[in-house]
C-alpha cells in the first residue's frame, strides 16, 4: 500500500514537473501562384526574403504556393524570386494583437488594406481573402507568366 | 389491443411510482436531532498550497475555513482566502493574485453513533466572489522581422459563482479533524477584459470554463466554546 502511495507522489511529481507551453500561434499570408497561361503548368522555383533583411525566408523551393510572415510596420515589402527573376510585393496592411492563451501567449492577426507589385515575372494580383489569421488560407493569388519575361 | 397493452403498462408505470413513493414515506426519521458540536471550528485548506502539483503553471494560496452547527446537522460556513497563479515561459510572464470569500451552508448525511460522534459526512452549497488583478509582465511575439515585446498593466476584476460541495470531516483526536471535499463551482459573473481576457479567478479557478472541479483537503480545530450553554451527556 505504501508503495503504491509512493508511486503516486512520485507520479504526480513528475507531471508538476512537465509544464510543457506551446509557442503562440503565427498569422502568415499565404500567397498562390498561377499561370497566366493556363495551359502552363510552370511550377517556379521559389526564394523570398524581406528588404532590408538579411536573412532568406524561403530558399529555392519550387512551389506554387508560400507563406510569408507580415512586420509590425504599415507595409511589408518582400523581393520574390522566381526561377531567379526578382520581383518586389509590397503588402500594405493593419495588425491586431490577439491574447491567445496564457500558455501560448499573444499573437498578431492582420487585415491586408493594399497590395504593391513589380512586374517583371507577376502580371497581376487578387486578394482573395484580406483577413491573415491562425488559420492558415489563401490570402494573395499572383498571376505570374508562364516563361521568363526575358524570354518573350 | 395495442390500447389495451398501453394502457396496462401506464397501470404498471404508476404502480411502481405509487410503491416507491411509499418507500420514501417510510423513511425513519433521524434520530440525532441534537447539536454533535459545540463550539466554532476552524480549519486550514492544506491542498492550496500544493496546488501546482495538478495545474499548470504556479498556483498556490492559503484558505481558512469557520463553521459551527446552527441547528442539529446545519452547518454555516464562511471560507475565506488568497490566491496566486504565475505563469513564465518564453513568450509570457503572467500573474495574477487576489482574495475570495465563500458562503453557505453544510448538511451532515451522517446520524451519529452518539452524542460525542462529531463525524460528518456533508453536501453543502456556497456562493463565492473574488476581487483580483492579472497583469502581462512581458510578453515576445517571435517574428521573422524581429522579436516584438511588450507589456500589458493591471488590471482589477471580479468575479462571482456558485459551489457544489461533497465531502467529509472526521474527528482524529479530540477536537481536531481532517476531512476532504469535492467541489462543482458554477460561474455566475465574471468581470472581463478584451486584452487580454481573465485567465485566472482566485478561488474559481481557470476562468474561460463555466463549470470547474476542485478538490480540498483539510484540517480543522473545534474550538470547544460553548456559546449556547448546553449540557451533553
């Protein structure tokens, strides 16, 4: 009997000791790429980094859709490379911080108010939903061409 | 004879509701109507203290308790105490800390073996309230444009809910008890905020749940004060 009584300190010690938290939730935009020619199926190889930052976000991935994370800033600029031809998308937006739990913490959803973009690879845009939240969904459809501008 | 076959068993239905009614009205009256114990007793909630053992983050407090028997087997009850619950990880330092009170009523199920049998077993309701203060010592937000910090100031609130009691309360020398209880708190009232919303109330427990389990564990003492003059035999 005693022994059992110790098992079960010992047990409930243990669980004391794993006060195990999450990290907080991330609101990113999700961006989709789609040919503007739509018998293409071009799937670029994609590198994004923000200006004036030195660190890449997403490296030579190829893929037809990302997502980027947004600054606390009124607008967010990234440069996009596809298949090595850079653009520049400039999202402009509002944020909100959001109480997530006292476990996890806080985190920030954002309403996109305006979007930017060069034109060299992108041709157009849609914002198919403005609301960047935890729930991670299409946000920004770039209409991109189907070969290199270089290449027309 | 579909009818007749309802009716038979509505007959039935009723026959079987008439019988147990009559169990219950046989019922034997109890036979200690009569005050076990006199005097005030007083009591300290051990578990309080150890309550980071099965919540997360640290939880701890102190809570006293007085009760005495107002009429055989009634038992008022005030209980009273403090609260504090920190939570430090990476990303959040949050506190919150405050006072409650506790009123209402035991009813001892238990009919005492004899007039020193002071045993009780009990279901009880309370109404509670609390006045607390939360704050957002810091809070990170990683970010791939760089780590955002902040802090949120304290906040005051209040909160109001009612309590379940089941429980027990055993004399182990004399005058002096240990007993343990389980407890369904319903909240009523909450006071709350949009940023960020109440996490903890003092004495309820975690605030976004409208219903919450607790358990406690006491010891207590009699104070033998006897107030109403009475002899036990």
């Amino acid at each position: 009997m005693r022994k059992i009584l110790y098992s079960l300190f010992l047990v409930a010690a243990i669980v004391a000791c794993q006060d195990l938290y999450d990290a907080p939730p991330q609101s990113l935009l999700e961006v989709k790429l789609t040919n503007v020619d739509t018998l293409s199926n071009r799937i670029p190889k994609v590198s994004v980094y923000g200006v004036d930052q030195d660190s890449i976000w997403i490296y030579q991935v190829q893929t037809n859709a990302f997502r980027l994370p947004l600054s606390l800033e009124e607008t967010t600029s990234f440069v996009l490379l596809l298949d090595s031809i850079a653009d520049t998308l400039t999202i402009r937006h509002s944020n909100e911080l959001i109480f997530e739990s006292a476990e996890s913490g806080f985190y920030h959803e954002f309403k996109i108010l305006d979007v930017g973009h060069s034109f060299n690879q992108i041709d157009d845009y849609e914002v198919t939903d403005s609301m960047v939240t935890k729930n991670w969904h299409e946000n920004i459809e770039l209409y991109i061409l189907s070969v290199p501008a270089g290449d027309n | 004879m579909k009818i007749l076959s309802f009716t038979f068993f509505l007959c039935l239905l009723a026959t079987i509701s008439l019988g147990q009614e009559r169990d219950l009205k046989k019922k034997p009256e109890r036979t200690d109507k009569f005050i076990h114990m006199d005097g005030l007793r007083v009591g300290l909630d051990l578990s309080r203290s150890l309550q980071h053992l099965w919540n997360k983050g640290n939880r701890y407090g102190t809570e006293l308790s007085f009760d005495m028997e107002l009429t055989p087997n009634l038992y008022p009850v005030i209980e009273t105490g403090w609260e504090r619950l920190s939570i430090n990880h990476d990303y959040l330092e949050y506190t919150s800390s405050g006072s409650y009170t506790r009123f209402g009523f035991d009813y001892n199920l238990l009919v005492a073996e004899h007039k020193k049998d002071m045993d009780i077993v009990y279901v009880g309701l309370r109404y509670g309230f609390n006045f607390a203060n939360q704050q957002v010592k810091k809070y990170m937000i990683a970010n791939y444009w760089g780590d955002i910090t902040g802090r949120l100031g304290r906040q005051n609130y209040n909160a109001q809910w009612a309590e379940f009691v089941l429980g027990i309360k055993g004399e182990i020398f004399t005058n002096f008890f240990m007993g343990w209880s389980i407890r369904g708190k319903l909240k009523m009232d909450q006071k709350d905020f949009d940023m960020p919303h109440v996490y903890f109330n003092p004495g309820y427990g975690p605030a976004e749940k409208e219903f919450n389990f607790d358990i406690s564990y006491s010891i207590y003492y009699n104070l033998p004060f006897n107030f109403r003059g009475s002899k036990k035999e």
